[in-house]
C-alpha cells in the first residue's frame, strides 16, 4: 500500500504476518521534520487478509496522530 498523505504526515501502513497466519496491523507515521513513529495495534487485533489489517492501520495511525494534535 503507497503512503497516504494525511495532516502533513505520511502514513505507512506496515502489517505482518504473526505465526498464526493472521495480519497484525501496524503503521509508520512520518513527520515532516524527518522524524518517524511506528504505531502498532493491540494484539488482540488480527485480521484474515492483508488488505483489512492495512486498512485498519491507516485509520489507527489517522487517530494517532489526531489525539497529537498540529
């Protein structure tokens, strides 16, 4: 999944595979002074496919950087 550009920050979705077979979500946030933060979901949240742990990373990482405000 390309970055997705949201509040002057780039975000990276970056979801896994754990050994269960299911996707963890988690995502990379790029701040525009070159710094970067990884925001990993619980770990009770899995998902069958890539695509919907993806998805639910960006929104994650959307909320994130919310709660941080400008």
């Amino acid at each position: 999944m390309p970055g997705v550009q949201y509040r002057d920050r780039v975000i990276e979705a970056q979801s896994y595979k754990s050994d269960s077979g299911r996707w963890r979500p988690q995502a990379l946030v790029s701040i525009h002074e070159g710094g970067t933060h990884l925001v990993p979901a619980p770990l009770e949240r899995v998902f069958h496919t890539e695509a919907d742990a993806d998805a639910y990373a960006v929104e994650m990482a959307k909320r994130w950087i919310d709660d941080k405000g400008p």
